[in-house]
C-alpha cells in the first residue's frame, strides 16, 4: 500500500507490505540508523532502542504497522539537530557523559524529548518514568538523567 | 517470514467494519494498536492471517461519561490514564486502571497498546484486563446486526480468542457506576514480564466504613481469570489484618495457577493471595477507610 508521511521535515512516498512494521521501513528502507532492534525475536523486551516518535509521542517502531505512519509524522534522533546544531538534549547527554556504547542513546533522547516536550521538569521521579521504556545496559542511568536534567534546567521544564 | 496478510482493510464506519470482517471470516484479525499482532508476527500464530482489519479510522478513540464510563476500545492506555488521573475522584474508583496502566514499562507501550487489544487478547496476564474486571467492565460489541453488550468475563473467553460472532467486533468497554475506590497489585521478577501474580480490588464503603460491596480480579500466571464477587469474609466488615488474612487465603484457594519455569504453581498460588490481600488493603485506603 501506499504511504506518505513526514521523516524529519521532510515528505516520504514509498509502497509498504501490511506486514512490514514501522522499522522495517525506517532502517532497511529509508536508511535511518538510529533505530536499532536488539532483544525482539519473539517477544519484545521493551528495550527501546527502536522508539521513535509518531506525532510527538514515542513508541517502539519495531510494534508499530508500517502502514499507520500513513498521513503523520514520524521523528528520529536523525531529525533533532538544525542546521549542524545539535540539540539540547544532545548537547547535555555529551556534557553529562551519558554516552557510552551509544545503542540506547538515540531511544533515550527521543524518550527524554516526548518528556521535556510535554512539560516534563528536572524532578528525578518524572525523568525516571520517562525513560522507563529504555534500556541502557552500560551507565547505570545515573548519567542519563543527570543529562536529562540538564536539559530540564536549561529549557525551564517543569515550572508553571 | 510466515505472516504475510495480502491486505489491511481501514473501515470508515462500522457497518463497513463489519462487512470486511464476515466476507473474510476466519482470515481476517483484527487489529487495534498492533503490539500483540506484530509481536507474535513471527510464532506461527498468525500465519493464516490473509487481511487486517483495521479499527483506527472508527472514532473509537475515547473516554467519557461520569456515572457510566465508555472507553473506546481503540483508546491508547496512555490517554485512558491521563483522564483518570485529571479528577481524584476517578483516580480513586478508577485506580486500579490506572495502576495497571502505570505497571506496564513506559510511555511507549502506552501510546500504542489499547483498552480493547489488552481486553481481547483474553489473557489472565493481562494487567489491564485483571483491572477491567474488577471494575465490573462490559463489552460493548458493535456487528452487522447492530450492538449487544457482554459482561467482560464473558468476552475474554480464553487467549486471543475472544467471544465474537460473525462480522463482530469491540466497540467500547463500559464501567457502569465507578464508585469508592480500587487498586491493582502484582508481581513481576523485572518491569518486562508478565506477572507471575496479580489482582485488582474495587471497593464501596458503607458509612461506618465497613466494605458495603467487593470485587476482586485475579491474574498473572493462571489458566483463567478468577473473579471474586462481594466475598463473605469482606462485606460488612472492615479489613483489618484478621480479615486481610481471610482474604489471602480465599484468593490462594480461588485460583488454578501454571506450573513452568518462572514459577512453581504453589508459588504463583502464595502470590495469588498476597497481591489479593495488597490490593484489597491499597483499594480501602484509597477508599479513604482506616481499619485500626
């Protein structure tokens, strides 16, 4: 069937398979690499390294038909940058030394960016719960929401 | 890959739904948020799926009404909890919706999980469905010749196999009447799995704070959903610990628990009446009820 929807700004036209999900389409199709699957055969494990965001809203693109980005607008860690600049989030994830392997990272700040989007402020509890759907085998997540915290701050997230 | 429907079908109305759904019969699935259908895309489940029949473009995205409460069956978990949560009143009837909602790992599967999937997988796992019974939910089932209304018991009738005729489908989920308060309770070895244990309590309470009506659900790693109505040991009395006791061990006696590598059947059957005993003690408190 036919689809067309919004990647990161710009208009998509491609033919898609009922079965085929949003991920498929996205890394095997449109090249988009910071969508990754890693424990999925089966059952999905919600380790979030394929969320992205459809409509604003984060969801796992590896459960998602490919079909119902039909007419929306689907966001990757590709489409977050401007221009060469990076985006806060980006920024403090580099501050805070969020990074390590870097396979959760692009979920995660796609995760943190749903949150900060809709108001989300530096309370830790919050910040937890935002990322809860995102596993980071490496950091402990110590440094992911001190970086998500950052950003809180920077954006005064949170405040009436 | 096995599964390869030829066709997903998008209805406009629900006659069209309907329509779709008898001319294909037993090769259609229907789908609603899609995170069942595309996680099992590769088990061999579904292999005999020619076309998906899809409910996204039906309005049935929704929740409203105060003494009756009508919930969309294509409504995201995410919007159900976010109108439960903005009146403390709801958050206290409807808690153990809300509870189950909040126990599933993240706000992606809430985005994209429904109130309807979660009730038609038809699964005691199922932390929404554990929490829709207790609440006394019913089905609202929309078909080529008009609507019916099932109790949910009678809808869930065994995993991915609910309680639909020809041409039918689920419309809308109705809690009639969402008083006092509940909560939802279980048992999981990390955030992903199922429960190996769980329950949900909705509670009203008389004036002297006695418990006037009770229903407990039971899940998690059971053969069926159990649903305890107005148990003797609760109603009319106060749920002290001697009378929490009672209600453990009515639970662990209620339930025919699996027996696999997770866990021991006399382990989820422990559990079963722990989390009921939990949730009894959360859903009295919410209830604003002290038992000193």
């Amino acid at each position: 069937m036919k689809l067309r929807f919004t990647l990161n700004g710009s208009a998509v036209e491609l033919d898609a398979e009922p079965w085929e999900s949003l991920f498929d389409v996205l890394r095997n199709r449109l090249g988009i690499k910071s969508v990754k699957t890693a424990l999925c055969e089966g059952s999905c494990s919600a380790c979030g390294a394929c969320t992205v965001l459809l409509d604003g809203r984060p969801i796992y693109s590896v459960m998602t038909p490919a079909y119902r980005a039909d007419g929306r607008s689907i966001t990757t860690l590709e489409g977050l940058s401007r221009g060469g600049e990076l985006h806060p989030l980006q920024s403090a994830f580099i501050e805070a030394g969020a990074v390590q392997c870097g396979f959760c990272t692009p979920g995660m700040i796609l995760a943190a960016k749903a949150y900060l989007d809709g108001g989300g402020g530096p309370d830790e509890g919050g910040i937890r719960e935002a990322i809860r759907g995102n596993l980071c085998r490496c950091t402990g997540y110590v440094k992911i929401i001190d970086a998500i915290r950052r950003a809180a701050e920077a954006s005064g997230g949170g405040k009436p | 890959m096995p599964f390869k429907p030829s066709k997903v079908i998008l209805p406009a109305t629900r006659e069209e739904a309907s329509e779709s759904l008898e001319a294909l019969g037993g090769g259609a699935a229907i789908i609603a948020g899609g995170t069942m259908l595309f996680r099992l895309r590769g088990s061999g489940l579904l292999d005999h799926v020619e076309a998906l029949v899809d409910l996204s473009r039906l309005g049935l995205s929704y929740v409203r009404g105060d003494a009756v409460v009508a919930i969309g069956s294509y409504t995201p978990l995410s919007d159900v909890y976010r109108w439960i949560a903005s009146d403390p009143r709801r958050g206290r009837a409807l808690g153990a919706l809300a509870d189950a909602i909040m126990s599933m790992p993240g706000w992606q599967i809430r985005n994209m999980a429904t109130v309807g999937g979660s009730a038609s997988i038809g699964m005691p796992q199922s932390d929404i469905a554990t929490s829709l019974l207790a609440l006394g939910a019913r089905a609202r089932i929309s078909g080529p010749s008009g609507e019916r209304v099932v109790d949910l018991r009678d809808y869930m009738a065994g995993p991915l196999s609910p309680s639909l005729r020809s041409g039918e489908f689920l419309s809308e989920l109705v809690i009639e009447q969402p008083i006092g308060a509940s909560a939802h309770e279980k048992f999981v070895v990390s955030d992903i799995d199922h429960p190996i244990a769980s329950a949900s309590a909705h509670l009203a309470l008389a004036d002297d704070g006695s418990v006037a009506s009770a229903r407990i659900a039971l899940g998690g790693g059971l053969r069926r959903s159990v649903v305890l109505e107005s148990p003797r040991a609760l109603v009319g009395r106060v749920p002290d610990e001697g009378v929490l006791e009672e209600i453990q061990g009515l639970a662990r006696d209620s339930v025919d628990p699996l027996d696999d590598f997770v866990a021991s059947a006399e382990y989820r059957r422990h559990l079963a009446g722990v989390m009921a005993r939990r949730a009894v003690a959360r859903a009295y408190a919410r209830a604003g009820g002290s038992a000193r």
